[in-house]
C-alpha cells in the first residue's frame, strides 16, 4: 500500500512535497516531483538530492509518508 500512497503523492496536482521515512530510521525528502523516480514494477524507488547525488531505495522498507512541507513533523511537548 505505501508504493501507492508514494505514487499519489508523487503525481498530485499541484505538487505538495513530502517526506518519507524507511525502516532504518533515514528520512527522503521530495520537494520536486523530478528528483524522485520509481521503477516500473514499483519495488524500487531513486530519489535524487539538490547535488545530483541519489539513493536507490527498496519500496518495501517504507515506513510512512508525510505529505506537506517534505519535512519531518516536530513533536509536540504535553503538558
């Protein structure tokens, strides 16, 4: 399900730029649909820095996207 999440969020009109994180804790973020590319099966996903540099990431280590600014959310004190 989080390659389709992925998907829409990469495809949406307009463009919203998201974040998101995989099993090891590192976090994506994608302000610019041309610098994320996904394989035609889905199951791997390059996602290209402002310095041209890129990861290859499996699909299947996505934890969770946060559609937004592409940045991570801050944590809220209680109390």
């Amino acid at each position: 399900m989080r390659i389709d999440e992925l998907r829409k969020a990469l495809r949406s009109q307009p463009f919203r730029p998201f974040l998101f994180l995989v099993a090891d804790g590192r976090g994506y973020s994608v302000k610019h649909p041309d610098f994320m590319a996904l394989s035609p099966t889905g199951r791997t996903i390059i996602v290209y820095g402002s310095d041209d540099l890129h990861d290859e990431i499996d699909a299947l280590m996505i934890t969770s996207i946060h559609i937004g600014n592409g940045e991570r959310a801050k944590k809220r004190k209680s109390g």
